[in-house]
C-alpha cells in the first residue's frame, strides 16, 4: 500500500482499499492506523484482510463518508500465523478474538477446501 498517497484510487489493489478503509477507521478501542500498521508489518502471515459487518448501517452512513464497521476478518496463511495475529489482535484491544479451524474456515469461505489457511475474526463494541 502506497502510503504516500500518490498512486491514484484507480490503481489501487482492492486489499490496499480495503487496508486504507481499515487505516481510516477510529472509534471505542479500534485504533485502525495501529492495526493497518501492524497488518502490513506482518504481511507474510496474512492473504487477505477486510474490515465489514452484517447488516447494511455502511449504507446508511456513506453519504456523510462515514464507512459503519466492527469485525476484522484475516485469512491467515496457516494455523500458526492466525494464532500470532490473534495474539497481535490482545495489542489492538478487540472485544472478541476468534480463530477458525480448517473446517469452519471452508464454511465462511464458501466450502473453497483451504488447506492451510485459517480465518480469524475480530470485533470491537
């Protein structure tokens, strides 16, 4: 992720948006300048990462740009490396902490048959 801002949002990977949604977010103990930060010093143990929610509040909430979420989701590339990001999540201060088993990351992702990878998620009040 350019964090100089000088790569145009067209140019933009859909992670490197999604890692700047996740920068901008600051609200109870979320601290998403931290947890970019950390995330991207911490690169190699993570695919992907997003920040969302279940319901559609974002919608309400776009035209006074503000983008509504609470969970952190991560695909950690291994078991291990969710554990590690589990315990960065203790630093950041997340409500819950969650790490998937192999089976129950197959389910989130749609029965994708992961092999190694492992989702972890995060929520903040």
């Amino acid at each position: 992720m350019d964090t100089n801002n000088t790569s145009p949002l067209t140019q933009a990977t859909a992670q490197e948006i999604q890692l700047e949604l996740i920068r901008r977010q600051q609200f109870n103990n979320f601290d998403g300048k931290r947890v970019a930060a950390d995330l991207l010093t911490h690169r190699d143990w993570w695919q992907a990462v997003l920040m969302d929610r279940s319901d559609l509040i974002k919608l309400r909430d776009l035209d006074r740009n503000i983008w509504h979420v609470d969970t952190l989701y991560i695909l950690a590339t291994d078991a291990r490396n969710a554990y590690r990001l589990a315990e960065l999540a203790e630093d950041w201060q997340a409500d819950t902490v969650e790490v998937y088993e192999r089976e129950a990351t197959n389910r989130q992702l749609g029965d994708s048959f992961i092999e190694e990878q492992r989702l972890v998620e995060m929520w903040w009040d």
